[in-house]
C-alpha cells in the first residue's frame, strides 16, 4: 500500500489496521475511550504548532488529527453506528445550512445579521438535536439548564473555571479567599483517607474535588489556574533539563542518578533561578531611581 493523497486512503489503512485477523494488535484492540485521550492531545499539538508559526510541523500535525477522525469514524461504523462518509455529510449540510447567506438567498448581508441568523438556525438545531437523542433513549442532557452554556469540550480545568463563573452569576459561590483554602485542606483530607482505603475511583473522585478547589481559589484571586500552571510546568522543564546538563558534564546519567543526587541538583537550579530573579529586581529598581533622578 502506498501514500496518497485521497482520504479514502487512509479510510482503507485504518481498516487494514482494524482488521481483527490481519491488523495491528494495538490497534485493534483500542476503544472511544482509550483513543480519547490521543485526540486531544493530537488538538494540542496542531495550537502548538500554530503558536510556533511552523507550518511543517503544522501539516504533519493536522494529519494525526484527521487520523483520529478516521480512528473514531472506523470504530463507530464496526459498531453499526455512522460512517466517515457520515460524519462529513454531516459538518457539509451544517456548514451551508449555517451559512444561507453564501450558499442560497439571505438578506443576511452584515455581520450583525450573520450572526442574528447563525444563532436562529443553532436554537432550531438544538431542537433536533434534543428529538434524536429522545429517539435514542439517552435521558442526561449536559446542555440543558444554567450551566448548559458551559462546553464538556473544554479541557477539564477550563471546563471548571468556566462552571464557577457560571454559577457566581447566580451568587453560587464563596465570598472570599480564606474559605476556600479551607475547602481545600478538607479535601486534602478526604484524598488522604481515600489513600489509606486503598480505593481507586475513590482516589480519583477525591483527587478532582481538589483539583476543581484549587482552580476556584485561582479565579478568586485573579491567576489564572491554566495560566499558573504553564509557568510551574516551564519551570520544571528548566529545572530538570539543569539536573540533565549537570549530570551529563559530571559524566553521570539520569538513569543512573540517585533521588537524592537530582534533589540536590535541583535545589542548585532554584537557588541560581532566585539569584538571577533578585538581580532583575535590583537593576529594574536602579533603572527607575536612574529614571526619577
């Protein structure tokens, strides 16, 4: 089989790797849920691509998210649920159903009306929307309600901010700092008998109660959790790339290293970080009395 540059291609090699006899053991073993988890992560990788401006990157990259569309298209039509040829029928009549003003007669010919109409022809997609999934039996509706604006398709930290602010609206929420941190030093708590009780999904519950805690203490202080979080990650990619350096110019390996070898490693990188963090605060003083005098 060769590359090429028709989808039905790729429709065939996820087949051929799907095929319980003759595909690949991983492939054909793989489900919606496990597969998850690669989509998103495959959605990460094209932003950050985007952000890098590189657009070879980007190619590559937004291939490996049609894969997963294909991957998820091929395991729904083994199950008789839809196809890929389905799923593409489906954002095409959505597309120029949404857009009357390009692909039939509007009088949309503003922005403002645009949109006016975009929002008329969702509210009545929403509605049938709501019919099927009456049809299919499936009774939980996370778009119904107060909250029903907030997208499950958010990442799940983004997916908590968005619900707190929501529910602030309505005076849901709590009036200072200080009780959250309350809050979240009882869910500590809770995580810390979950442990000793040795129950997984417990852990797991507990775990996203602190989690959702600590996003809420973040918002009512104005830092942005995800914001927060990107910092300590970059942090850590320095710290540890400190550790790597050291250890390789000393002739040692990170396999090798002992935890307290790398801890010392990485209170030396923490200590260099504020050295040079004080003496950006002490020139930035010295620029402004220069400045002021």
């Amino acid at each position: 089989m060769e590359a090429s540059k028709d989808i039905s291609r790729l429709i065939e090699i996820m087949a051929a790797l799907r095929d319980p006899e003759t595909g690949c053991p991983w492939d054909t073993v793989q489900t919606f849920e496990t597969i998850k988890p690669y989509t998103i992560e495959e959605a990460y990788e094209v932003s950050d691509a985007i952000e890098r401006n590189d657009m070879d990157d980007l190619c590559e990259e937004l291939g490996d998210l049609l894969l997963q569309v294909v991957f998820h298209a091929r395991m729904a039509e083994e199950a008789g649920e839809f196809t890929f040829g389905d799923v593409v029928e489906a954002i095409t009549r959505k597309m120029i159903r949404r857009h009357p003003h390009v692909f039939a007669r509007s009088d949309a010919d503003t922005p403002e009306l645009v949109k006016k109409q975009w929002d008329e022809i969702k509210q009545a997609e929403k509605h049938e929307r709501a019919e099927r999934r009456v049809r299919r039996g499936v009774s939980e509706d996370f778009k119904a309600g107060f909250l029903g604006s907030v997208q499950r398709s958010f990442p799940a930290l983004t997916e908590a901010l968005k619900l707190q602010e929501r529910a602030a609206k309505v005076g849901f929420d709590w009036s200072a700092p200080e009780p959250i941190l309350d809050k979240i030093e009882e869910e500590i708590g809770e995580l810390r008998v979950a442990l000793k009780e040795g129950n997984h999904a417990k852990v797991s519950d507990e775990l996203g109660d602190l989690i959702f805690a600590i996003a809420n203490i973040g918002r009512h202080v104005q830092a942005d959790p995800e914001q927060a979080l990107r910092g300590t990650n970059t942090k850590f990619r320095r710290r540890f790339n400190h550790i790597e350096k050291t250890l390789e110019a000393d002739g040692e390996t990170l396999e090798a290293a002992t935890l307290e070898r790398m801890e010392e490693i990485w209170q030396a990188a923490k200590a260099i970080e504020r050295s040079v963090a004080g003496n950006d605060i002490s020139a930035a003083r010295a620029d402004s009395t220069y400045s002021g005098s």
